[in-house]
C-alpha cells in the first residue's frame, strides 16, 4: 500500500448464539459489536471517521437493507458520520475492509470502523441454503432446480480435481477434521462443544450423510449469526493511539492485498482455466498480488493462513492457490501436517468457516481480526507460536469475487 493502514483490533461476537431465539435482531448485533469493539480498543467513538459495514443478505433473511443507517443509529456518536454498505456474497467483510483502507490511503480520514454482520439462523436451514443459493451466482441460469446449490457447486470443483489430478475423499475429510479441533480451542466457535466419533469423518451414510454428490455433511461450513468489528487508521493515528495507550496497545499492519473479480459462472471459470495449472486462476492471481504488494516471495514468508472454508474442497484449492503445494498435490500438505496447528503453514487456527462458523458478511472482518490477533500474540488457546505475518483468501460466490490480505506486526 502506498500509505500506511493499520489494524488497532476489534472484537467479534460468540458465533454460538442464535439472535432470534434470545428475542434479537439485526438492528441489536450492530448494537452490541460497537459497543464491544469500542471498549475492547479503548477507542473514543467520537474519533471514527468512517463507518463500513459488510452484509450480503439482510434483504433476504431479515427484510433489512439500508445497513448504512443501522450502523449510523448503532451508538450515539455514529450519527451524521458517512457509512456504506457492501456486497459481494461471502467476500462482502473484506470488501468493506478495502473499501475502508482505500479512504484512509487517499488521505480523507484516519479512523474507521468496518463492520461485517449477518443474521441466518432465523429460518429453517433449508431455507437458508436456497437464499444464500441463487443470489450468489447467476440466478436462473445455475443450480436451477438444484436442491442445495453451493453443495453441488463445490461437489464439482471436487469432481474438477479429480478429472485433473486425481483425488481421494480422506484429505477433504481430514481438513474438516482439523477445522473441528481447531475450534474446540476457540471459544467463540459455533461448534466448540460438539462432539464427533470416528465415522463422522467417514464415507459411513448414517455418520456423515451426502448433502450433494461428494460433499458430505462434515464438508461444510456452518449457518451461523455473528459479527465482528475491526478498525483501521492511519499511521498518523496509529501512532497517537500507541502513545495513549502505551504496553495496552497491539496494532498490526495491512501489508498487502489482492482483490479480482471473475464471471459469475462457474462454468466460466473452469473454462478460463483450461489450459492453467491452477482450478482458479483469478484465486491464485488475487494471492500473488497481495504478495507482491506486502513485498514478500510466497507462502513461506508467512507464518499462517484464515481461509475461506465453505467447503473442504475450498480450502483444498487453497492450499495449492496459495504455493504451500504445487498445484494439485494440495493431499501432501494434508498428509505431512503441513496446515495443521504446529505444522509448517497453520491453515485456519481459528476453526475456520467449518470450525467457528460463516455468518457470510462477517467473515472477511473477523478473518483480518484474526490475523490481528495471531501477531500480536492475542490469539489465546489457537495462538500461532512467534506468528508475525498471515494472510488471509476470502472468495465470494464460486470464486467470483476474491480477496487476500497479508497482515504483519509493525
């Protein structure tokens, strides 16, 4: 970035809890996320500049749009401030995040607050598949009378590796395994208390039923409520913050970042990759833009990665998207450990969209706080050892929209 965009933390809400059944709205999660982020920062309310907020489908499950005037009611303070809202299916956290960075760099203001928030849980979760289905891709002319869409989309990029590369079931099964465990450290996780037996991550149809084609049960990310807050600053502010603050202070930098934007198809997609090595080529250039921009060679100059989920089969490609593996051998990461706690690149530490759960507009916010909180030694039970620079790869859609941020302790 040609200025300075800092990250002076956040707070994220328990992704356990369901909004409706404690009598809660949309209009309350906004509440209390500024409320808490405030007082977790130590933040005055009256110094934020900015407001960003990311939300897919409020339109959709709670009759909710406007969310820029939600934010702006969400404390007293936040009247009269400028606030947005951005979409882009289940990237909408981060592009609000870059939305908030690119104003910050253009000099207009210092402190801003971005906001990713989503309610789910109140409708039955058949229902909730076919809303976050259609909209995400192009409606009418995909999954048309598919049942679950974004199972059966990632069931065949599972299919596109296998045509390609061959692939076997048991890796996929052990990346949600991981993302399981990974949660049960985390004590804001949606699925930290449950409990699994061996034939959970199993081929066994009564264990693991099919949800469509080769996606299983355990292969998917959860529906879940939640929200997360971050602030970013400028240097300038950053600075005074530090000195306010002193030893309380934590802040981390955006380093770099990596954002495209393919046809909506999937179809088009796996067409444009034809004659690549990469399933996703646009995924795969998003990475290699925040690379180059944060000034680093590649994965190794990273000490782990909050990467997008939905699905095993997503972060399957991720692990060959972002050069842990050359492409289509992402297993032998799998195999040796690589991406697990104490392995050579963590993958999701924090349980990912599997293990923590995917309130979707939320998601890109609460992986930067992540990251955050893993270099600056803030992560607690899922603490990184000596972590000092992550990434992050958010993909909207079937990879259509996709972003990456690297974060770093400065």
């Amino acid at each position: 970035m040609s200025k300075g965009v800092f990250l002076l933390g956040g707070w994220q809400s328990d992704f356990a809890r369901n909004w409706a059944r404690e009598g809660r709205e949309l209009a309350d999660g906004m509440q209390e996320v500024v409320a808490q982020g405030l007082d977790t920062t130590g933040l005055d309310p009256v110094d934020i500049d900015t407001i960003h907020v990311g939300n897919f489908a409020a339109e959709l499950f709670c009759n909710q749009g406007h969310l820029g005037g939600l934010a702006a009611a969400a404390h007293p303070s936040f009247a009269g401030k400028p606030a947005s809202r951005h979409e882009g299916a289940c990237a909408s956290g981060s592009l609000a995040a870059l939305a908030a960075a690119a104003e910050i760099e253009a000099g207009r203001y210092e402190l801003a607050a971005v906001i990713g928030i989503e309610q789910m849980r109140n409708v039955p979760g058949d229902q909730a598949a076919k809303l976050i289905g259609a909209a995400a891709m192009w409606s009418g002319h995909e999954c048309v009378d598919v049942r679950f869409p974004w199972p059966h989309v990632f069931s065949e990029l599972i299919d596109e590796y296998d045509r390609r590369y061959g692939i076997d079931p048991k890796y996929l099964s052990r990346i949600a395994e991981i993302n399981f465990a990974n949660g049960r450290r985390n004590t804001n996780a949606q699925t930290r208390r449950w409990q699994f037996e061996p034939a959970s991550f199993s081929t066994d149809d009564a264990a693991n039923p099919v949800i469509d084609g080769r996606i299983r049960k355990q292969d998917c990310g959860q529906i879940t409520d939640g929200a997360a807050i971050i602030f970013l600053a400028s240097e300038d502010y950053a600075r005074r913050y530090v000195m306010r603050h002193g030893a309380a202070a934590s802040i981390a930098k955006i380093a770099g970042w990596g954002h495209r934007t393919a046809p909506i198809t999937y179809e088009a997609k796996i067409a444009a990759s034809r004659h690549t090595p990469y399933v996703f080529p646009f995924v795969r250039a998003t990475i290699e833009d925040a690379f180059r921009r944060a000034g680093i060679s590649g994965v190794d100059d990273l000490d782990g990665i909050e990467t997008h989920d939905c699905f095993t089969s997503t972060e399957y490609m991720a692990i060959d998207h972002f050069g842990i593996t050359p492409a289509g051998q992402s297993w032998r990461a799998i195999e040796n450990g690589d991406i697990e706690m104490g392995g050579r690149i963590p993958v999701n530490p924090s349980g990912g969209l599997i293990g923590l759960g995917h309130p979707v507009g939320a998601t890109g916010a609460r992986m930067l706080l992540d990251c955050w909180k893993q270099v600056t030694d803030r992560a607690g039970d899922y603490q990184v050892e000596g972590a000092r620079r992550f990434a992050t790869l958010n993909v909207g859609g079937s990879a259509t929209t996709t972003v990456s941020f690297v974060v770093s302790r400065d």
